[in-house]
C-alpha cells in the first residue's frame, strides 16, 4: 500500500512537468421550473486560449459536443439539450463555419418528472477542445445529477474531472456551491472587422453603379446651390449622410432581430439555408447582369418624394430614403448579398456591421464633396464603365452562389458539386469574365464602343490570370490562394490527382507491392501505417527511423502541417524516403476488434472502446502530452531520438528537428 501511495505521489507531481493539457472542467446542477419540469445545466469552464466546440458543427469537420443520459422510469427528456450563444468562424482548413465557446459554455437539457421521488440521473459528455497551436482527442466525462424533493432551485453541483486524462488521477471529487450561469454573449472581433472592410468596400463599388454615381454631383449641387451658406450646406449634405446610415443599419438591425442569434448561427450549416442563399445571389446576379431590375414598387418613391419636399431635417432623412429607394436595383444584390454573408456568419451584430461599413461608403462621398465642391471637376462622367462595374459584380456574386450550393452539399455529402466541378465552374464564370473585359461579348446594357479602356483592360487581364491559376487545381494542385472556397482536396473525383491512384501512378498494379498495413496518403503521396507495431516491424525491417504522428481526422492543425509544412521541398523527401511514418488517429471511432479490449492504465475499472482511445492513451502515457498534432522520431528499438514537437508552423524549426532526430540515429 505504502509503494503505491509513493507510486500515486511520484505519477501527480510528474504531471507539472509534462504536456498534459485540462483545458475544461465541468459542473452539473438542477433547476426547477415546475412541479413536474426540471432543467439540468450542464457547465463547462474553459481554459483561456482554448475553444469547445458546438453540438452543431458541419460534417467531416471537428467531433461536436454530445451529451447521452441514463435512461430510468423516474424521468423523460423534453426536447434536445439547447447551448447558449457562441462564436462563429470560418476555418479554411475545414473550409466551413464552425461554432465553438470560450471562457465558459452552459448547456441545459430539460426533463420531466415520472416519479415523486427523489432521484439521481447519469450521463455522459462526448467533446472536443482546441487552441490556435493543438487540439485534444475527444474525451467522454461522467455527469451526475441529483432531483431533490425539496422546492425551488437546487444549486448543488458537482465538478466533473475529464476521462482518460492523467489529471483525473490527481483530482478529487468536491462539492462546490455553484450558482446558475447566464449564457455569455460572445463575439468575434476579428470577424466582426472582416465583415465592416468588406462591406465597407462594397459600398465604394456600389458608388460606382448607373443608380448611384450620377446622383453624387446632382445632390450636393442641391445642397450647396438651397442652402443660405456654405456651412449650411455643408451641415445639411451631413445630415444627409448621418440618414443614409440610419437608414441601412436599420435594415441590419431589422435581420438581426427577425432572425435571432440562434437562427443566425444555424445558417453556416444548415442545409436549406445554404440552398435559399444559393437562389438569391443567382437573382442577384442575372439581374446585374442586365436580365432584368430588381426595383421596389414605384408608389414607394412617389410617397418619399413627396415627404422630401417638407424641408428641414425630416425633408433630408425622406431625400436620403428616396436615394435608398430609386437606387434599389443597384444596391439591393449587394446590400442583399452582404446580409446574406454577414448573417451566415452566426453573428447576431454581424448584419448591422455590414450595414454600417456599407453605408458610411455610400454616405462619406456625399460629405467631403459638399465640404469641397471644387472636387467634383475632378469625378469622371458618367458612361458605359458604370454598366461595367455593375456586370462585374454581377460575376463576383454568381462565383460567390456557387459557395453556398458547395456548403450544402459538404453537410449532405452527396459528392454533387466535388472540388473538380467546384473549380471548373469557377473557371468557366472568371473565363466568361474575362472575354467580356476584353470586349469580345456585350450584354444588354452595354454601349457600343470601338476600344477598351486601360483600366478594364487591366481587369481583363486579372480576370484571365486567375482563370489560369485555377486550371491546375483540376489536376490536383492545392490552389493555396482560394483554399476557403472550394471543396477540400479529399472531396474530390481524384483526391491523389487526375489519373493517379494510392501509389502514385497512373495505375493500380504496384498495389501489392506496399508493405503489410501501409497506404499512400493524398495527395502527397507518402507512404504511412496506422498501426503501431506493423510500422515499427517494417522500420526494423528496412532499417530507418521512425516518426510517430499523433494526429486527429478532425485536428485543424494536423491539417495545416501536412497542407503547408509537409509539402515543402525540403519536408517531404524526408518524409517520404528518411523515415518510416506511423499515423495514430486520436478521434479514430472505430470499435477495437472483438478481443482486444484492453483495459484503461488511467482509469482502472473501464474499459477502451475505440482505437482512437487506445492511442489517445498510448500518447499520455508514453510521452506525457494529449495535444495534437504531436511528432516523436524513435530508433527501432523505439526509444527517443531527439526530444518530440507539436505544432510547428515554421519550415525550417521543422526541418532542423528532423534533420537531428534523423543524424542521431545514423
């Protein structure tokens, strides 16, 4: 007993020293909302610098949180566990929008009462957490409830220590007085800001359309020709563009609160969502380009126009609504498109960003040229280029449909709109783009002309050369520059290139000839095992270091490394001929074979039920880290070459370790 005491005291104090991370602890209490109803909340206090991801994420992206509950007669759920408000991004690994908390996350799952007595409910939690350098494996956590009998809200809880962790062995189960957590409202800075510029130049593109620039000399005319003085003028051209903001973040306050929050962060992955934002921006878009005019009813404008004539401030307000109105079938696709975009991002502020990065462009003009009027011999006349502004954004929205038809169809999986088809309707769109810059085809609206201007003739040439970098990526190439939009390389007709198989050639005959338990992965071509001893055997067997890769099918940074680390030059002819690679996937759900159950060496009494389990504890035990992607290089007597490296960004820290791990063995 006294060894084992020295053993338990020796294993918790190495665990400071190791790479054991315990990002999250959980707490579970009851809340009672009726006789008969109880909600239980479910608490996650996370680490800073780290993220749990949803219970709704898109498929083939990270392991969503899931909760299970002991079945009993003395209760039923009611409904689904609902989460509070979180944040959402797009990741261009995963190349989708992807939910996650931070800080702290409150899930509640509500249920009714079957039995007047006092009661104890179990559950499980199923989760996943990452942060900006590495990702755990998922984790399954015990949850315990207790229905007292007593009235009114039950605040005991009880902190909940994670599965399969070593942390769990230093921990104790306390008690803790908890109280009930509000759901934080959290929001994306960063994406936040990336929503106002875009807008915000979509605004200055919107100046430069047939409804809208022609009225820029027109209105500030008015304002410095009525007003008694320059300053007058000048407060009243304001005025006029304080309305015109006003007027469109309302409009963005408008989605916000029609939709809600959580409608808001559904729309990334729903399925129907996407397809109805597909439709749109097709509209949108055939009606740039001149097939017809999305114009509000005529009835609209006559009635602004006549509260323009009152003067004052309300006759300014009524003028800039009228601009609003009469410019609809130029502003509607992009201020339509905007919401679209905004709202898809999940959050419930996003919209009213747009609207006011959109707006203040619109409405900035109109100030500085009534403030200096001596600019406005400087402002091009107006001419065919309008038309032209308006058909190339009419091919930017049609390019941008096609995102959303792609969404759909990743969550479906119906392998419709794979990266081939993806690329090559881009190319077709961006192709026809170019050919219209260049003035070999007109469309409705367009004025005849003998000539191109420089400007769209430089267009032109943009368009052509981005048509020509996509053609490669038909064959495999990793088109790095537009790596969020389409489909990922895997969600492919040829996922190792057109005409090649796993081997690397354009036929299947040299199959047979990988080694027991080997592949090639895509699309580099390198050889790997996703078993531990089949990979050290075939090391020993040729001679050559290994190189172990604790990874994860829903690891975002395992996915970096191999997309932009392991391709380069000076990677991957190590990899591919230097070492011997065996890649243990931590997520992997596979159920262990019949008979090969082995029991956890960190929780004694339960048992490990998939491979990716049996790794994930391989990893922690063996190295002392839970993270991922993490790399060891060993000898084959499998003992350390060189000390092992997580996410390592930096081509050439990655290069010197490899090239150390790799002298030390020689």
């Amino acid at each position: 007993m006294k060894k084992y005491i020295v053993f338990l005291f020796l294993f918790v104090v190495s665990i400071g020293f190791s790479q054991i991370h315990d990002p999250v602890k959980w707490n579970t209490a009851v809340e009672k909302i009726s006789e008969t109803e109880y909600d239980l909340i479910i608490t996650a206090s996370i680490e800073k610098n780290w993220h749990l991801y949803s219970q709704n994420v898109p498929q083939d992206g990270p392991i969503p949180t899931s909760f299970s509950f002991e079945k009993t007669a003395n209760f039923e759920l009611t409904g689904t566990t609902s989460e509070e408000v979180g944040k959402t991004v797009h990741d261009p690994v995963f190349d989708m929008k992807i939910k996650y908390f931070e800080n702290k996350a409150t899930f509640k799952q509500r249920i009714k009462l079957l039995s007047k007595d006092a009661f104890k409910i179990n559950g499980t939690v199923e989760f996943m957490v990452c942060d900006d350098a590495s990702c755990l494996p998922p984790t399954d956590v015990d949850l315990n409830f207790a229905i007292p009998v007593s009235n009114g809200i039950n605040f005991t809880a009880n902190p909940v220590e994670e599965n399969d962790t070593i942390a769990e062995v230093a921990e104790t189960v306390e008690q803790v007085k908890v109280a009930e957590t509000k759901p934080i409202k959290k929001s994306s800075d960063k994406s936040l800001l990336t929503i106002f510029i875009i807008a915000f130049f979509s605004g200055f593109a919107a100046l430069l359309t047939p409804c809208v620039f022609p009225m820029i000399p027109m209105t500030v005319s008015f304002f410095t020709k009525q007003s008694k003085s320059r300053a007058m003028g000048i407060r009243n051209a304001i005025i006029y563009g304080i309305s015109i903001v006003i007027i469109y973040v309302v409009l963005g306050l408008l989605v916000s609160f029609i939709f809600g929050a959580d409608a808001l962060n559904a729309l990334s992955t729903n399925v129907w969502f996407n397809i109805i934002f597909f439709l749109l921006l097709v509209i949108f878009a055939i009606s740039f380009l001149g097939a017809f005019e999305i114009v509000l009813p005529s009835s609209w404008g006559t009635k602004v126009d006549a509260q323009a004539d009152r003067g004052g401030i309300i006759g300014i307000f009524f003028m800039a609504l009228a601009l609003a109105i009469v410019s609809f079938s130029c502003t509607g696709p992009i201020v339509g498109t905007l919401l679209v975009e905004a709202a898809a991002g999940g959050n419930q502020i996003g919209p009213i960003v747009g609207m006011l990065g959109f707006s203040l462009a619109l409405a900035i003009p109109f100030a500085l040229f009534a403030a200096f009027p001596g600019w406005l011999n400087s402002l091009p006349k107006s001419g065919g280029w309008l038309n032209t502004v308006k058909v190339v954004l009419g091919f930017l929205e049609l390019a941008l449909a096609f995102k959303f038809l792609s969404n759909a169809d990743l969550v479906l999986q119906l392998h419709w709109l794979e990266r081939e088809v993806f690329l090559a309707i881009w190319i077709a769109i961006f192709g026809v783009l170019a050919l219209y810059l260049f003035g070999k085809i007109q469309l409705p609206h367009d004025s005849p002309s003998s000539h191109i201007s420089v400007g769209r003739l430089g267009l032109g040439l943009l368009s052509l050369t981005f048509t020509i970098y996509m053609i490669p990526g038909l064959w495999g190439a990793p088109l790095n520059l537009i790596s969020a939009f389409p489909p990922a390389q895997h969600y492919a007709e040829s996922p190792y290139g057109v005409g090649f198989t796993k081997t690397g050639s354009a036929s299947a005959e040299n199959i047979s000839e990988l080694p027991e338990g080997a592949h090639i992965m895509p699309p580099h071509n390198i050889m790997a095992f996703n078993d531990y001893d089949l990979g050290v055997a075939y090391a020993k067997k040729v001679n050559k270091p290994i190189m172990l890769d604790f990874t994860g099918h829903a690891c975002v940074n395992c996915r970096k490394m191999e997309q932009n680390v392991w391709v380069k030059d000076e990677i991957l002819p190590i990899l591919k001929n230097e070492v011997v690679l065996i890649s243990l996937y931590v997520d992997d759900k596979r159920p262990l074979p019949a008979g090969e159950e082995i029991e956890s060496k960190l929780r004694p009494g339960k048992k490990l039920k998939y491979i990716g389990q049996k790794w994930s504890e391989f990893q922690t035990i063996k190295y002392g880290a839970n993270a991922q992607p993490f790399y060891v290089l060993l000898n084959t007597n499998e003992e350390k070459l060189n000390e092992p490296v997580a996410y390592t960004p930096d081509v050439t820290e990655y290069q010197n370790w490899l090239k150390t791990g790799i002298s030390n063995f020689k």
